[in-house]
C-alpha cells in the first residue's frame, strides 16, 4: 500500500504526499530491518522536505536509521536542523523527535540528558493518550542507561512494563523486543527462558534486525552464565544477519560479544556490493540498467550532482572505472575488476562530504 502511494504521488506530482509516503515507507523498511531500502527512502525524503517542508517527519526515522548503522554524531547534527519547541511538542513528531534525540544522546554516552528525554518524551505522549514505543524503540536505551546509571530495579521496573503494555498491544515485534529486553535483566534461570522465547517470537516475524538482536541477547545471556560454546550459535546467527541488513552497530556489539567466548569473527566490508550505502547502490543500480546521470537524478528526485557524488562512491568501493562494469560488479560475477580508460564524466572523484 505504501508503494503504492509513492506511486501515486510521482503520477500526480505531488512534492507534499510523496515526502509523506517517502518518510513512512521508510519507518516500515526501519521497523523490518530493510536498513539499506530504509536509508535510500528517508534520504529521498529528507532532501525534498528541505524543499516543501515536512522536515520534522522525515527527520524522525531518518535519525533512527543513523543510529542503527552506527552514525550517532550524523544523526545528532540532522536533529539539530529541527527547532524543538513547545508548538512542535504539542504534536506526535515533535515528542518522537525528543525521544531520538534521546536515544542518540544515549548513543553517544549522555546519559542523564538522554534518558531524561526519554521519560519525557514517554510521558508526553502518555499524557496524550498513545504510546511511544510505537514510533520508536525507547524503551531498551533507556533500561540501559538506567542500569549504566546503577538504577537497575528502575530499568526492571519499567521493561516490565513495557512487557505488559507489549502484550496487550498484540504486535509480535514488540512483544518480542519486551520479552528479549526482560530476559537480559533478568539474570536467573526465567530470565534465560525468556531470551529464548524472544528469539523464538521474532524468528516468526517479518522483523529482521530485532530477531538479530534478540539473538546477540541470548548470546549474551549464555555467555554470562559460563555457557561459552552455546553462546556461539546465536551470535553468529545475529552477527550474518546484522552485517547484511547493513546494522553497524549490532554488528559491533556482536563481533565484541563473539570475542568474548574464543571465537574469531569477520571483519565487516569495506569494499563490494556490500560496503555500498542504500543510496549509491539505488544510482549504481539505475546506472548499471543504462539511465544517464540526469535521468537517474530525475528518477530519484535528487540533483544531477548528488547521483555524481553517489556513482563515484560506488565506483571506488566496487573497485571499477567504467560504467559497463557495474551489472557484474553488482551481482558479484567476474569481471568486475579495475579496468583502464573509461569516460570522464563516468568516472568521478567527489569530495569526501557525508551523504
């Protein structure tokens, strides 16, 4: 439906609706761990809503998306281009704005600022009625900078809940994080059965990294308790799956977690299809199909310019020259070597800015 809607809103030309559908398409990919289709749409959106507005919508789930891919500091600067008032207060984006800006206060080790925005946010949106875990996973960065603060029954207390209110709300994903999130602070056995039953709810799911991460709990959970060898088999699991959603932070936390118990974990890519940002490889995909630099810009409302920036991106970390070289550089087939010569327009060398 939502796809749909970015449709229709390209076929009437819509700048207003298209953001909109953009942005919340963009929250579903998030939510199903689709990080590299999450990034490509809220980027899209981001740099319309700088045109037409709607900034505070696009910002939300494109700070999130940050956070996840291991950004904090990139996703506190695009946060700071939003003025967080009390008339933007008032409305839902406005407090799920506050909550990110706790999660990534939390993120980047703020830990009194970035819970007390939390728990204010959590309680703004009570006080109107909904509930602020569905626009955004508060609740676990919250538990652990309150544990990191030494108020561990406080971080109980309130993953209990958000189990409750998980339960009745009835969404497998969320009931899932709850269930996983309530095993990790509870160190005895219940605890432990709790992790595995988180795993076994979102491994059901369409919900992709929050499965990865109830895998690395459990991992950790066996890991604490002298249980090295079985703690292996989630981690790994959890560490595949965070390297292919593009989830640099899990990846992180897993690859420190798999050291932990002996083992001897991947390094992530650096270069390949898999090292390319959602953005560059939607470019290097429209090039490789044979649209021009203007025709790829058209397609995906963006300036000539920024599909340049992205397309030479992708042709450094591809490790290719030449335009005919893309199709097999992105399917992994041989051939997609360095090679000589190549149009200069083609080939570009942007300067280092972030995308």
């Amino acid at each position: 439906m939502q796809d749909l809607a970015i449709i229709e809103a390209q076929r009437r030309g819509s700048a207003t609706m298209l953001v909109r559908s953009l942005a919340f398409r963009s929250f579903t990919a998030l939510r199903s761990g689709e990080l590299h289709l999450a990034e490509d749409l809220a980027q899209r959106a981001l740099e319309l809503a700088r045109e037409v507005g709607h900034l505070a919508l696009t910002v939300i789930w494109t700070a999130g998306i940050f956070l996840e891919r291991g950004r904090a500091r990139q996703a506190a600067e695009l946060l700071r281009q939003v003025e967080l008032d009390e008339s933007l207060l008032d409305v839902w984006p406005g407090v799920a704005l506050l909550a990110e800006r706790g999660r990534i206060r939390v993120a980047l080790g703020d830990l009194e600022p970035g819970l007390h925005d939390l728990l204010d946010a959590d309680r703004r949106m009570h006080d109107g009625g909904c509930h602020l875990s569905v626009f955004t996973d508060w609740v676990p960065d919250a538990a652990l900078a309150l544990t990191r603060l030494g108020r561990s029954s406080q971080a109980s207390e309130l993953a209990g809940r958000e189990l409750a209110d998980a339960a009745a709300f009835g969404a497998p994903r969320r009931h899932g994080i709850a269930v996983s999130l309530c095993g990790l602070l509870d160190p005895g056995e219940q605890g432990l059965a709790r992790l595995r039953e988180a795993v076994a709810v979102l491994e059901c799911s369409s919900a992709r990294l929050a499965h990865a991460r109830a895998l690395v709990n459990l991992g950790t959970g066996l890991r604490v308790r002298g249980q090295r060898e079985q703690a292996r088999e989630p981690l790994s699991r959890a560490l595949d799956i965070a390297h292919r959603l593009g989830a640099a932070v899990l990846a992180e936390q897993t690859r420190d977690e798999l050291i932990a118990t002996g083992a001897r974990p991947r390094r992530n890519a650096i270069t390949g299809r898999d090292a390319l940002t959602a953005s560059e490889l939607r470019v290097a995909r429209l090039a490789a199909q044979g649209l021009a630099n203007r025709e790829i810009a058209q397609a995906l409302f963006i300036t000539t310019r920024t599909a340049k920036v992205h397309l030479g991106r992708a042709y450094r970390k591809l490790q290719i020259t030449r335009r005919d070289q893309l199709a097999s550089a992105l399917s992994g087939l041989p051939g997609s070597t360095t090679g000589a010569g190549g149009d200069r327009e083609d080939f570009l060398e942007p300067p280092a800015a972030k995308d």
